[in-house]
C-alpha cells in the first residue's frame, strides 16, 4: 500500500505540473485550473491516507494482540478509520467530477443552442432580403414594361 500511495502521489504531482503549466499558457479557464487544484489536494489527501493507513497495518501487524491489546486496537482502528476517510473523501471527488462535467457540458449545450438559433436567424434574414430583392425586381420588371 505504501508503494501504491509513493506512485499516486508522484503521478498526481506530475499532474500538477502539466495543470501549472497549462494555467500559465491560458489553455485553461479559471474556473478549470482552480477545480484541478481542488483535485489534485484532494487526492493527495488520499494518497497520504492510504500510505499512512498501510504504514498503521505493518505495525499493526507486527503488534502483539494479546501483550498490547489497547495499542493493536488503536493502530487498526486508527488505519481503518484513514481508509475511510480516504474512501468518503474518494466518493467527494467523484461527485465534484460529476458536477463540473456536467457543468461544462450544460454550457456547451447552451453554447450550441445559441449558435444554432443565430444561424436560424442570419438564415432567416437572408432568406427575407432575398424575398425583398425578389419582389422589388418583380416590380420592376412590371414597370418597365408598363413603359
């Protein structure tokens, strides 16, 4: 567990720097670059959680029930509780993913929506000049030869 929680941290802070870097060539909006940060705390929050949980259960391990009961109830106790802690925050972050993608993909829809209606209507105008034009060489045409 120890190692597992020494690769995820080493791989979010690689994250991180990708994040940093591109919040500082502005391919990332503000809103974007502060829930990556957000993420990126919360799950080296876990990492550390469950590295310090797996750390508890190797001396757990190593702890004699029977010479020191209360300390062997309070190592696990201490490690299970971190795992689920680390669990509830785990649960936090995927609701906070759930609701930001959905964020952005309700203002995409929207986004769309308002392009769509703008081309409807640039159509629209186009299609009324085009009438306009139509009719205004209709009566022309009727006036010349009227003439």
């Amino acid at each position: 567990m120890i190692t597992c929680a020494i690769w995820f941290v080493q791989r979010l802070w690689q994250t991180l720097g990708k994040v940093h870097d591109e919040q500082n060539f502005g391919n990332l909006s503000q809103r974007s670059g502060a829930f990556l940060n957000r993420q990126f705390r919360r799950r080296i929050q876990i990492a550390a959680m469950i590295g310090t949980s797996g750390f508890l259960m190797a001396i757990g391990a190593c702890i004699s029930i029977k010479t020191f009961p209360k300390m062997f109830i309070f190592i696990w106790g201490l490690a299970v509780l971190f795992l689920l802690w680390s669990i509830i925050i785990a649960v936090i972050d995927a609701v906070s993913i759930s609701v930001h993608y959905n964020r952005i993909r309700h203002q995409q829809i929207a986004e769309q929506i308002r392009s769509r209606y703008e081309l409807e209507k640039k159509r629209q105008e186009e299609h009324d000049a085009l009438r306009q034009n139509e009719s205004e060489k209709q009566k022309n045409d009727k006036n010349n030869e009227n003439v």
